[in-house]
C-alpha cells in the first residue's frame, strides 16, 4: 500500500535528481567556456545520438558530439553558452528537458558574435549513478515560405 510519506519520499527524490542534471548541464557550460574536450566528453554516454544544426542528420558516438564542438573551439577565441528556461521532466533512470540555448563569444579573427539562440532538447540516462546526456537536439524555427531557418528570434 502507498502512504503519503511514499509520494513525499519520490518527490524529495526527484528534485535531488532533478538538481544533478541541472549540475550536469552546468558542467556543459563550463567545459564550453573553458574549451575542454575531456571535461565535455564525461557529461556525455559513449553511444550519445546528436541531432545538431549542422550536417549530417545526425552525430552518433561521443567521438562525432566531440568533433562538433571541437569544430566550435577550431572558430571562437572565446567561447560562452547560456541556457534560458531549462525544464527537466525526471524518471528513475531517464529524464528530458528542453531550453533555449545560445553559443556565442569572439572569434579566432577578434570579432564579436551575439550567436543565435536555438531550442535544445536533451535526452539523460543515469549510468552508474551519473546522468549523463544520451541525446540532444539543436534546432531553429524554420520559415516555411523561404524554406530558410530563422535565426534571429529571441526568447
């Protein structure tokens, strides 16, 4: 039989959870900021499936998720990551969020960029009592007329 001590018991539970994933996604703004491949490559499960804004339709592995990012660190001098209204819906061992999420910084040849915000979604699976990111997705709004992503919108 469930007591109300049970449901205040998963609740306590999963807001702890729910603050180590949000810990996890912070460590992701860190690494970006710092530009450190190793720090990123340990937020991520070996098998993380990418659906980025760039080609191909998806990054399968930790090698290709590493690779986008070093292509970033390849670009920016400087690098900041920013995440708005970050949601987490959490389970036992899988959780889902969503966010608005910008890159932005100076770039190798000294010019500043505001970036685009985008939408991001992000898959996270607990291993070995770790969340760790299984899948994200980065998109834009598309413009259905021009058939063009539409990058200026803020949230």
């Amino acid at each position: 039989m469930t007591t109300p001590n049970d449901f205040q018991s998963r609740a306590d539970r999963i807001e702890v959870e729910e603050v180590e994933i949000r810990r996890q996604i912070d460590k992701v703004v860190e690494g970006l900021r710092a530009k450190d491949l190793e720090a990123l490559k340990q937020l991520y499960t070996t098998d993380v499936v990418s659906f980025d804004v760039e080609q191909p339709l998806q990054h399968v592995g930790i090698a290709a998720k590493l690779e986008n990012w070093a292509k970033v660190f390849m670009f920016f001098e400087s690098v900041t990551y920013e995440a708005r209204d970050l949601t987490f819906t959490v389970g036992d061992d899988v959780a889902f969020g969503h966010a608005f999420a910008r890159l932005r910084g100076t770039l190798k040849n000294g010019a500043e960029t505001s970036g685009m915000w985008v939408r991001v979604t992000y898959g996270m699976r607990k291993v070995d009592d770790t969340w760790l990111i299984a899948h994200d997705q980065v998109s834009v709004p598309l413009d259905i007329l021009s058939g063009k992503g539409v990058v200026d919108l803020e949230p």
